[in-house]
C-alpha cells in the first residue's frame, strides 16, 4: 500500500517529545507523540510504501510486535486523513483507509 502524502497547506514542527500538526485551511491542530513525529517524517517523499515504514519502526523498536506496529501506523494514518492532513495519491486507497474512522465516528455518535 502507497503512503499518503502530507497535505500540502500543513505546517509541520518538531517540539520536545514529538510534534504538532497546523492545517492552514482548516486551522485544525493535530499533536504527535515521539513515534508519530517518526511516522510523520517518513512520510513521501522519504519512504512511498507502507512496508518500508512498517521495517523501519520494527528497527527503531524491536521489542514491539510487527503486527502492533503495522496497526498503530494504519491507525494514526487514517486518523490524520480523516482530519484533512494527509491524502493518498489514489482516492480509493483514501476512502478504504478512512472508512473503518468513519463507521467509528458514527459508533460514537450513537452513543452520544
């Protein structure tokens, strides 16, 4: 699977123990933790397929499962393209990544 791209109106900076997200467009704040600043900065055009990403973390932390690791990834991905700060190149590839938010939101929501 491609990895999607930093939305271009996104200005990115690195803070003490992780970074913080500002969406232009949206003035939506998003903060990362040391791991999420990792994934951030390995973003395209540094890495372009997931499993490159999925092998580099399992490098940088070798105690924690492969199979967490591809989750969490999958996890903070579609959570940063359900808020407008990345896109993938190929939109059916951004609607299957988000769908799984988008039945959780509207879980949520019939709960609230």
């Amino acid at each position: 699977m491609l990895l999607p791209r930093p939305s271009s109106d996104v200005i990115y900076r690195p803070v003490s123990g992780g970074a913080v997200l500002l969406s232009m467009t949206d003035e939506v704040y998003y903060g990362l933790n040391a791991v999420g600043a990792s994934i951030w900065e390995a973003l395209p055009p540094v890495l372009a397929e997931l499993d490159e990403l999925c092998t580099r973390l399992a490098c940088l932390y070798p105690d924690t499962d492969p199979d967490t690791i591809r989750a969490d990834v999958q996890t903070l991905l579609r959570e940063l393209a359900g808020h407008g700060l990345v896109a993938w190149p190929d939109v059916s590839q951004q609607d299957a990544a988000i769908e799984p938010r988008r039945a959780a939101q509207a879980a949520h929501a019939d709960r609230a």
